[in-house]
C-alpha cells in the first residue's frame, strides 16, 4: 500500500519545470531508451503526478541512471520535456534524502 503525500504534491506542482500531466503512457519513451530503463518515465511520472512520495525514492537508483540523452523526449508525440522532469525529480531526491 502506498500512502499519497500533499507535500510532495504540492512541490511538484509549484515547478514550472515539471510537465508530466501531459504524459499519455504511451511507450514510446521506453521503446527508444537505449538504458531500456521500463520505469522511466510512464510509471515515474504516474506516481509523481499521484503524489506517491514513497514509490518515487523507491526507484532513486533509477531516476539517476537516466543518461538524459533526450532520445525518450524527441520521439514524445505530447511534446513531455522528460529530461527536464527527471532533473527535477533528482533535485527534489538531493533535497529531499541527501540533504543538499
């Protein structure tokens, strides 16, 4: 069971860099990875835009394996800045788990 927290939420929504809402799942991003990392970023953002705090830092090993190569981005049919999402949400984790 996941618990939702607002504050997470509520940081998520006071980013300007952060524009996942207009994410549509529908793959492609995961098909181009050439990581082939699966998660990033239907499910990541899924659980972002939840505020599932929890199933984010879960997968920091992930979200920092992203090469932010921008392959993911170019092929986006909904024009989703990934690069820029992933770098906030390792912002938000630096903050958040590393304290810096």
């Amino acid at each position: 069971m996941a618990l939702v927290n607002p504050g997470f939420v509520d940081a998520v929504k006071q980013s300007e860099a952060f524009n996942a809402s207009a994410c549509m799942n529908c793959g492609v991003c995961s098909a181009v990875c050439p990581m082939g990392i699966e998660l990033l970023p239907r499910k990541l953002f899924r659980y972002v835009l939840l505020g599932l705090e929890e199933k984010v830092l879960e997968n920091t090993e992930t979200i920092y394996s992203c090469l932010l190569c921008k392959m993911c981005e170019a092929n986006c049919p909904a024009r989703v800045h990934i690069a820029e999402n992933v770098r906030f949400l390792r912002s938000y984790i630096n903050k958040k788990v590393f304290k810096l």
